[in-house]
C-alpha cells in the first residue's frame, strides 16, 4: 500500500492503516514501513506496554497499562483530526 501511495503522488504523505484487536500484537508494530503509522482498535481490559528507554536490553517496557486506563488519565493529551478514507466499500 505505501509503494501504491508513493507511485500515485503520496510521497509526502503519511500512510495510516486501521485495524482490529487481531492486528494490535508486537509483528504488527514492528513491521511498519517509512511514513506509515498503524492505528488498532482493541478491548479495554487488554494489558499493554510501551516501549523501554533507549539503551536498554528489553524492547518493552515493565509497565503495563490498559487502554481504558489511557483514556482516563488526565494528564494525556488528545488530538482531534480529520481522516479522509479513499478506498472501496
């Protein structure tokens, strides 16, 4: 899809995939291309974590967190923004 949006025009522009709880795993996150961001959909009581501070050994971070916990802290910042989808159907 990014070399379809590249050869169509779309170098410049950031490529944003949406999916369900069955793409929220760790292949999925690791294998995005340049200028690509992946936006998943998943259940509220799932643990998640993010990732740990650069030079370390681990790739994820010890903390855990839930989605539903992300949404009620006060201190995280929103964005609202518009989203144009192209395709079919």
């Amino acid at each position: 899809m990014r070399q379809e949006l590249d050869l169509a025009g779309g170098e410049k522009k950031i490529l944003v995939l949406a999916g369900d709880g069955s793409f929220c795993h760790r292949t999925c996150f690791r294998a995005r291309p340049d200028r690509t961001e992946l936006i998943c959909r998943t259940r509220k009581d799932a643990v998640l974590c993010g990732r740990t501070p650069e030079g370390g050994r681990r790739f994820y971070s010890t903390r855990k967190f839930t989605p539903a916990q992300v949404r009620q802290e006060e201190a995280q910042p929103w964005k609202q923004t518009k989203v144009f989808y192209g395709g079919k159907g």
